[in-house]
C-alpha cells in the first residue's frame, strides 16, 4: 500500500476532532483520579477503621485487574442494574477511578516521606487533623510526587485508547472508523500515532523538566 497524500489530509479534521475527545477524558478522568486518590491515600494513612481497609482493597482490586476488563464491566454489566451512562461518562469514570488507585500509591508514598519531626511539630503546636494535613503535610507530599502523578497522566492520556472498545469515539475510534469506511489504515493509524506522539512528548519533556527544577534544595 503506497502512502496517499491526499487522502491523509483530507482525514486529519475527522481525527483531531478524536484527538480532543481523548484530550478532554484525560483532563477530567485526570482530575478525578487526582482527588480520589488523595482522599484514598489520606484515608489509608491515617487508618481509619473500616474506610482503610475497604480502600486498601480498592486499590488491591484496580490494580489487579486490568483496565479493559474494568471498561467492559462498567459499560455492559453495571447497566442490568440500573447503573447506566453514555460511553464518554462511562469512560471518563472508569479511566479516572482506574488510576485514582495508582496516584494513591503515590500521594501515600510522598506522606511517608514527611519527616516525623514535621508531624511533632505540628502536634506541639496544637493544630488540628484539618490543620495539620491542610498546611503541613500536604504541600510537602504532594510537592515531592508531582513529577510521579505527571507521568501517570501521560499514561492515561495513551491508555485512554482503550476506551474505543466501549464506543468512546476517541482518536482510535476515528482512526479505525476511516480504516474500515475507504478499506486503508495506513494513513489513519500512522497519523493517529504521529497525533498521539505530539501530545505525550512534549508532555514528557515538560514532566521531566519539572522534577529537575523540584529537585533543587528547597
């Protein structure tokens, strides 16, 4: 199959179209995943009965399975119970909870990482729980993790993909829609990867020249 010119842009207003769709589920299923994962991993540490075990099986659970199974479950098994949403909404919850589960892990590791003396601090000085995670731990956890959860959010940008196995007419979507409707993927699948590759790249580089500036001494 010989490359054809013409054909490739007339196809790259359809697939930008499904590039947004999979831009605007990462940017939402990010903000999810983002404050799930903070109450998750804040519920853990601070061991509170029952919600920290029954997160720490959350976490188990999502990990453990993957997260196609999840998608399909969502959007063809949840429905026989009357828990029903189109499948943008059923993608964008699923992607988010999906890593909401990594990011916990995450945020709980940048928690540990608060020195003991900091929480000591915070006890001699009287503060509250509300207090003491408000203006003490967290900016320094989550200030630390930072580059870690941008790295996840380039990852969910391309697992995102995924999410054309449910209807979510994503920059897959689009990309395979054109293969079968003219009978050629070469162009829309190559213009699909290049599409993807000019978003997660300079995301990356950006990832990576944030750690090297949070790695200076504070």
């Amino acid at each position: 199959m010989i490359w054809d010119w013409s054909f490739a842009a007339s196809i790259v207003p359809s697939l930008l179209g499904g590039l947004w769709v999979t831009v605007e589920v990462t940017l939402i299923g990010t903000v999810i995943a983002l404050l799930l994962g903070l109450v998750v991993a804040v519920v853990r540490y601070s061991r509170i009965p029952v919600l920290g075990k029954l997160f720490g099986f959350f976490v188990l659970f999502v990990r453990g399975t993957p997260l196609l199974v999840q998608a399909y479950f969502a959007f063809y098994v949840l429905p026989n119970v009357g828990v029903q949403f189109s499948p943008l909404v059923t993608g964008i919850i699923v992607l988010g909870i999906n890593y909401s589960a990594y990011t916990a892990e995450v945020y709980r590791a940048g928690i540990q990482s608060v020195p003991a003396g900091q929480w000591e601090a915070s006890t001699a000085l009287s503060l509250s729980a509300w207090q003491r995670w408000r203006f003490v731990v967290l900016p320094q956890a989550v200030r630390d993790v930072i580059p870690a959860l941008g790295n996840y959010v380039v990852q969910m940008f391309k697992d995102s993909a995924i999410l054309s196995a449910i209807t979510v007419f994503e920059l897959l979507s689009h990309a395979t829609s054109i293969g079968s409707s003219s009978y050629r993927y070469l162009e829309p699948l190559t213009i699909a990867g290049l599409l993807f590759l000019a978003v997660s790249l300079p995301a990356a580089k950006l990832i990576k020249r944030l750690e090297l500036r949070l790695a200076h001494p504070r």
